[in-house]
C-alpha cells in the first residue's frame, strides 16, 4: 500500500475508514505478507488536481482564508492507535494490534505512518 485515506469533512467516518483499512493491514500481516509500512493520506487538507481544495483528507484541516490549521480528533485518535504486528499469538480484541513507543511513528513521508519493525 502506498498510501491510503478519505476525502471527507466527517472526521467520524474518517476514524472509522482507517481503522477498517488498519485491520485491513493487520490482517495481511497475519496472513503472512510483508508489509513494510501505512501511510495515511494527508497530513494536511491539501489541493488536487482534479477537485481542487472540496476533498478534505487532512488529518489536519487549514482554513483556506487565514492558514490556521486545526488537529482534527482523527490525527489524536490515530497518533495513540497501536499499529498492526505480526504476533503468533491471536490477540482476543477485534484486530490483533499493539501498542508501539511515539518514536516508531513517523512523519518524514507527506503523512504520518507506522513502520513495522523487523
């Protein structure tokens, strides 16, 4: 996956959208696939080409007035989700997720990811 997220203004179903798809990604995980990272898409409200600034897909929102930008709940609720592993063990919860340290999260892409360790 190169990179993956939802141009909508209803930060609830963004939340839900990449928990579906980071169970998505766990699941490969399990299945045995090597999955090396997710990246969302995009930090930022940004400009596309093809429907201008309408999409919102930030996790961050900018007014296109003043450039404040705003955390939405979406970027807390993914900066404190666990990221997918690949543990022998099924975890009872209903993705098999764990807890990783801030530190293995990154923003160096245009978003922020999670990087599986190896």
């Amino acid at each position: 996956m190169t990179e993956n997220g939802i141009g909508t203004t209803d930060d609830e179903q963004r939340i839900r959208f990449v928990g579906e798809a980071l169970e998505g990604v766990d699941r490969c995980i399990q299945d045995g696939i090597d999955v090396r990272g997710y990246f969302y898409w995009s930090l930022l409200d940004n400009f596309e080409w093809a429907f201008g600034y309408r999409p919102r897909f930030g996790l961050v929102g900018v007014d296109r007035e003043t450039q404040v930008r705003d955390v939405k709940p979406s970027a807390t609720w993914l900066g404190r989700s666990p990221a997918p592993t690949a543990s022998a063990e099924r975890d009872p919860r209903p993705h098999s997720l764990r807890e990783i340290p801030h530190t293995s999260i990154t923003t160096a892409s245009p978003a922020p990811a999670f990087v599986m360790e190896q």
